[in-house]
C-alpha cells in the first residue's frame, strides 16, 4: 500500500509539485491575516513581517548548505582511509 | 523522608543480565522483555519521593536513590527506551550484548537516581565500561580501536569529575548531588561541569559520539543514542541549572552538529552528529536556567530519546538487512524497505518538530524560553539550526536512502527488505510514541518537574513552524545537487588524539628509537669495553685473591681436619695423654715463663 501511493505520487510530480508551491504560497498569504495568526505575542519587531519565517526557512536552509560545503571542502572533508595509513 | 520499600531499578536490570546466560530456548525471549518491563513497572508504579537506600561508608552517607520529579521523569524515559531497545534487539542471541546493553541502562538509572557525586561518579563509569562493549561486539577490525578511544575519553572525563568533586568537598565538605552555587563558580564547579558536558558531547569534547555511534552494533547504537548524553542532561540540570557559560555551549553545540551533518555520508554518523545538535538545544535550556527551559530540556530529553532511537532502529535496519550504511551505496530502497521508510519518516518528522510530532511540543519550549528571557541571538541560532534538522533528518536521511538516486549494488539490493518483526514492532511502538507526545500533550507535560503553562499550538506557533519547515524544504529540492552524498570522511577535533597518537607513536619508532640505538652504540663503545675490562679483573680478582682467601682457608681447615682426623686414633688413653701432656706443657710455661 505505502509503495502504491508513493508510486502514485511519484507518476504526478509535476501535480504534486505545483500542490507544492500553492502550500508555500498559502502558508505566507494565512501569516499576512491578523485575524488568523494573531502576532501579539511575537517577540521580535521584524516577526511582524508577513512571511518572515519562510524567508528565514529559506535562507537558513541556503546558508547551511553552501557555507558547510565551502568549509568541508577546506580540507575538512577527506578520503575514507584517511586514518589507516 | 526515608522509603525502604523501594527496589533500585538498576539491581532489577543487573540481576537479569546476570542470570540471562543461564535461561536458555522459548523462555528467554519472554525473560528478555520482562526484566526491562519489571524496572519500567518499578519506576513508574512505585514512585514516592524522597531518598532511599541510604548507605553508611567510612564518613560518607551515600545515597542510592533520590526521588524527585526530575529523576523520575528520566527514569522513566530511560526505562521505557530499554524496552523498546530490547524488543529491537530480541533477534540477537549473543548473551553478552543483552548483558552489556542492561548494564548500561543500569548504569545510567543508577546516575539518575543517585544522591551524592560517589554514587553518581560509580554509575558514570558503569555506564562507560558497559557501553564500550556494544562497540567492540561489532567485530570489525576499526570496532577495537574506536571502542578504546570511546573509552579513553570517557575515562579522561570521570576523572575529570572526580577531581572537581573531590576539590569540592574539600572546600565544602558537601559530596550531595545538588544545584552549584553557579551564580559564584569556583575551580570545582568547572571541573564538575566539564565532567558532565564532556559526556553531553559538548564541543571540543564530542567526537567521540559520532565516533563510536556510528562503529557501535546495530542494536548497540539504539542504546548508545538515548543514555550516555541524557543522563548528562539529567546532570546538568540537576547540578550546572542557569549556569550561563552552557547557553553559548549549547548554541555552538546545535550549530556545529548541522554543520557536519551536511558534510557525512554515513547515515548513522549523520545522525550521530544531529545528537548533537539537538542535545545542544537541551544544554543551552539548562544554561538559561528558568523553570520553562528546565522544563523544556527535560521534555525535548523525553522526546529526543524515543524519536532518535527510533531513527537509529530505521538506519540499523537498513545495515542490518543490506550491510550498508552509506548514502554512496543506497538509494532508491522505498519499493524493498517501504515499512522502515514510513518508521524513519516519523522519526525524522519528530526530530525536526512538525506539528502533532513530539519533537513540536518539546523543542519550542527551549527557544520560547530564550526568547523571554530575552536572550534572542540564541532564538533565532537555535531556530537556524532547527532549519538544518529537518535538512539533513527529515529530508537528507529518508532521500538518500529510500528515494534518489539508486547507488545499491545488486548484492544489496538483493538482500534489502524490511526487517525482522521484532525490529519493526520496536519501531512501531516509538512512532506510536512520537505521534502520541506530539498530539497529546499532557502526556509529557504533566511528567515535567515544573508546572507547565504552556502552549505549542498556537497559531502564530504553528504558522512559524510550518513556514520555516517547509521553506528549508524548498531549499532542499533547490539545492540538492550541492547534497549529493560523497564518499569522504570529515575530519573532526579528533584529528588531535588520533592523529595526536600518531605522532606519539612516530616519536616513539623514530626519534626515540634513533637515540636508544645511538645509546646503546655508545655504551657498547664506551661503556661496554671499560666495563668488560673492569669485569674481567673483578673476576681474576675473585677467583685468585678472593676464592684463594677462602679456598686457602677452606684448604688449610680440611687440612688440619684431616691431621687431627689422624691424630684422633679414638683411644681414650691417647686422648689423655695427649691432653695431659698439652696441660703439664701450658702449666710449665705459665709457672716458669
């Protein structure tokens, strides 16, 4: 059964990505509505920001990524036997 | 308040790996998970508080056990994870991993409800002698070398602690297991703090985590994961609670572990460095201190230890079926290990705190504590580095192993299918588990050792989780020719012991064995001619002056031994005679003289 659905969605990604995308969109357009995410107890003045936390998401994501290979790739990351010698 | 009555759980879990070698057949399996349901049961049934059995050594009154909420609260997440760890394990029929994975639970109980540092100082080690053996069993030939460095390391770290206790008893003649007055620190509480943190794998004192977490057995590393760091946890927030040098630490800790987890490409290590990353939100949560943070690192312990035990039970699995744990060489496994998919799934879900999974209503409560305490560069750190897990667990790990691109060789995907029952009915009992914390929540925050007043799922809550989630989740799928999986190692802070030991050796082959031989040549040169010249004098003179003296005199005696020998013919009138004779001579000489 899991293997059917995955197959199911894996034979629409294109679909499913668009589902996708509509998700994002939504999920910035429901925090901009005071009405529904009600910001009172926001800690910070820049949480007021509609969207802030995706925006934070995303770079937090990018950031981490790229700044970790650049420093892997220092010389950090080496051959597996590197301790066998 | 003194309670007799009580039975210390570690004996339950001692005495039945003690007797585990003698119940052979059917009956073993049902022993098996009755001795970890009998210490579960004897935790969370007979719970009063207070201290109990209480011990009179020399001048020390030790405390085996001390009831509070706060031990109570691990003791029974402890006890919960051996039964799930056991039940993972039922397939194993060597004895002795049982026997070493009970003690080490026993270990880690008896820290928990120890009342003094004695006590805790003899569990610390308990658990690090046993825990060791879960490395070594798994037989590979770099299983003994890292058992050994796993060993050193901690060993380095119970003397450490020793040494702060010992200077604070000396300054305070207190040995209790209490809060340190962390507000004036002392040399000891240092000390005391470094002990605990090194186990907490706090950096620069963690690479021994990933380390031996990702050389330990399969069943071994389901262990490992849940009790070594929260049972330092449980230290921390019993003695280090608002200590503020943690927070930093703590932060530091989450970030770093992100961080090396981008760069790895074993799973297990993978999630070895993510234990990292999540203890660190737990020691930054007693740094800060409050009744909350305390609150929120016991609950993010609670919920740490089922869902990353669950994640190990997911990867084992898939070494235990395929042999492979590295992301080179899988891939594309949902059709063979579609059950272990949806367990590993939840278990990543948890850890990266969606909402209705537990690790939502744990891990918020740290950052929210950060937050009103105003202490914002580590809210907004912590929540980064919430962006990462969820990066490398809940998206990296299920990817590469399960989707992706198919790396199996045929061999591997011959062998790869969903695990024995027991395995899955342990993985399905900890995703119960995970769900259940997570959607009722109640469950956990009654256990806590505060009153909680809070609440995870407000909408503001909700809204921030699920931006920040699924934007790292776009990310991801934007970027993930960067994170394709390389078949390299990273190198760590242990670089300086390993390669450090290296060095040492080197100096010991090379430059030290240079100079002895250069020693020994001179001394063969100079030292040993003269010596030989001296020595073969000695010897001439031994023989000739010496032995002569004495052969002389042992000659000169066996002599006159045998003259008087002669002389003594044994008749009586001789003998008179000649003794008259000898005395008339004397008498003569004395009167005429």
């Amino acid at each position: 059964m899991i293997v059917e659905l995955i197959d199911y969605l894996r034979d629409r990604l294109k679909s499913v990505i668009k589902i996708c995308y509509g998700v994002l969109a939504s999920l910035v357009v429901i925090d901009a509505i005071p009405s529904i995410v009600d910001k009172h107890h926001a800690h910070t003045w820049v949480e007021h920001y509609p969207g802030f936390w995706a925006l934070f998401g995303f770079v937090a994501c990018v950031l981490i990524i790229i700044l970790s290979k650049w420093f892997g790739h220092q010389g950090i990351m080496t051959r597996e036997d590197y301790y066998d010698d | 308040m003194m309670i007799d009555s009580w039975l210390h759980p570690s004996l339950i879990l001692i005495c039945g790996a003690l007797l585990l070698p003698f119940i052979k057949g059917m009956p073993r399996r049902a022993f098996l998970v009755l001795i970890p349901v009998l210490t579960f049961i004897d935790i969370w049934q007979f719970s009063p508080h207070g201290t109990f059995a209480v011990v009179n050594v020399m001048d020390w009154q030790l405390t085996f056990g001390r009831i509070d909420r706060l031990s109570q609260v691990f003791g029974y997440i402890m006890s919960l994870m051996c039964i799930i760890g056991t039940i993972y394990g039922l397939h194993v029929k060597d004895d002795l991993q049982h026997i070493a994975a009970w003690f080490y639970v026993a270990g880690s109980l008896g820290a928990i409800y120890a009342g003094d540092y004695l006590v805790l100082f003899l569990f610390w080690e308990l658990m690090a002698f046993s825990s060791v053996f879960l490395v070594w069993f798994r037989g590979r030939e770099q299983s003994l070398a890292t058992g050994y460095r796993y060993l050193l390391v901690h060993t380095a770290g119970g003397l450490i602690l020793l040494c702060g206790f010992v200077l604070r008893y000396k300054a305070t003649g207190d040995l209790s297991f209490t809060l340190m007055d962390v507000t004036h620190p002392q040399l000891y509480t240092y000390l005391i703090m470094c002990g605990l943190i090194l186990n907490a794998a706090v950096p620069p004192l963690h690479s021994w985590l990933p380390d031996a977490y990702g050389e330990a057995t399969v069943t071994g590393a389901v262990f490992m994961c849940a009790f070594t760091t929260k049972t330092a946890i449980y230290a921390l927030a019993r003695s280090c609670a608002g200590m503020e040098i943690l927070v930093p630490l703590g932060v530091v800790m989450a970030l770093y572990g992100v961080v090396y987890a981008v760069l790895e490409n074993d799973c297990r290590r993978l999630l070895a460095w993510h234990i990292i990353s999540q203890v660190g939100y737990m020691v930054a949560g007693v740094g800060i201190g409050t009744e909350l943070a305390i609150n929120g690192a016991c609950a993010h312990a609670f919920a740490h230890i089922l869902y990353k035990g669950l994640l190990f039970m997911g990867c084992g699995s898939v070494l235990h079926m395929t042999g492979k744990s590295k992301f080179t060489e899988l891939g594309g496994l949902y059709k063979k290990m579609p059950r272990t998919f949806v367990f590993t799934l939840i278990g990543g879900l948890s850890i990266s705190a969606f909402p209705l999974f537990s690790g939502f209503v744990s891990k918020s409560m740290i950052i929210a504590a950060g937050f009103e305490e105003h202490i914002l560069w580590a809210g907004f750190l912590l929540t980064l580095a919430s962006a990462g897990t969820f990066l490398h667990t809940g998206l990296k790990v299920p990817y590469f192993i399960w989707f992706g691109k198919n790396n199996c060789s045929d061999e591997t995907w011959e062998k790869a299918e969903d695990p024995p029952w027991n395995m899955q009915v342990a993985m399905g009992m900890a995703s119960f588990l995970c769900i259940f914390i997570g959607c009722y929540t109640a469950y956990l925050y009654d256990m806590l050792p505060n009153p909680v007043d809070y609440h995870p799922y407000t909408a503001y809550h909700l809204s921030e989780t699920m931006q920040i989630l699924l934007f790292t989740a776009l990310g991801f799928f934007l970027l993930i020719k960067k994170l394709t999986p390389e078949p390299t190692i990273s190198i760590d802070l242990d670089w300086f012991y390993r390669k450090g030991g290296r060095a040492f050796l080197w100096m010991a082959k090379k430059p030290l064995q240079f100079i002895d031989t250069c020693v020994g040549e001179i001394y063969r040169v100079i030292g040993l001619v003269p010596l030989m010249t001296v020595a073969g004098f000695w010897s001439w003179f031994d023989w000739h002056a010496i032995d002569g003296v004495v052969d002389g005199v042992a000659r000169s005696v066996r002599c006159i031994g045998s003259s008087v020998r002669h002389a003594q013919s044994g008749q009586l009138q001789y003998n008179i005679f000649w003794a008259v004779t000898i005395a008339a001579s004397l008498l003569l000489t004395y009167v005429f003289a």
